[in-house]
C-alpha cells in the first residue's frame, strides 16, 4: 500500500512537472511568433526547442525552474538566424533575436 501511495505521488509531481514545461514551450512558441511577425521575417519550422533547463529562486523566494528556448527564422527566406529566449515561468527575462526593422527610405 504505502507503495502504491508513493507511486501515485511521483505520478503526479512528473506529471506537473510535463504540463508546466509544455505551457512554457506555448509561451515561448507565442513570443517567438509575434516577434518574428512584427519584425516582418519569416519563422522557420512552427516550433521552439527547449534547450536548457535551470532550477532558480523568484523573487518571491519560492525555487522555480528557468527554461531557455531558441527557434530559427529567415529575413529573405535564404538564410537561417537562430533566436533565443528566457521564460521564469510565464515571465520573459531575456530576448535575442529578430527585432523590428527601421525603414530605410521615407516617401
């Protein structure tokens, strides 16, 4: 019995743990979209990839995890730039990639 307890436990916090994950990666999948749309560039392959991982203590001194995404996008549709991102749970603290272009020419 006790081992059935734990079992359903460890069931659950892997579960919580999955869900958050996927939440971050919608998170990450949205900014990365919405940067690339106002930055008028094309986003490569529809997805983000998490490629790191780091447990963190909010400012609220709670421990939380720090994910780190990147995704790809094309300015001409020819070459390929990596962006990267930072959540803190649903909170961006970092942004490297595709920023808004200046016009280069007033009419």
């Amino acid at each position: 019995m006790p081992t059935l307890i734990l079992l359903m436990i460890f069931g659950a916090a892997a579960f919580s743990f999955w869900s958050a994950g996927r939440a971050a990666a919608e998170r990450a999948e949205t900014v990365g979209r919405d940067a690339c749309l106002k930055a008028g560039v094309q986003w490569l392959d529809q997805s983000v990839h998490a490629i790191g991982l780091k447990l963190i203590r909010h400012e609220s001194g709670w421990l939380g995890f720090e994910r780190t995404f990147r995704f790809d996008y094309s300015i001409d549709g020819e070459d390929r730039h990596v962006g990267r991102l930072i959540l803190r749970g649903e909170r961006l603290i970092a942004f490297s990639g595709p920023v808004t272009r200046a016009p280069t020419q007033l009419h």
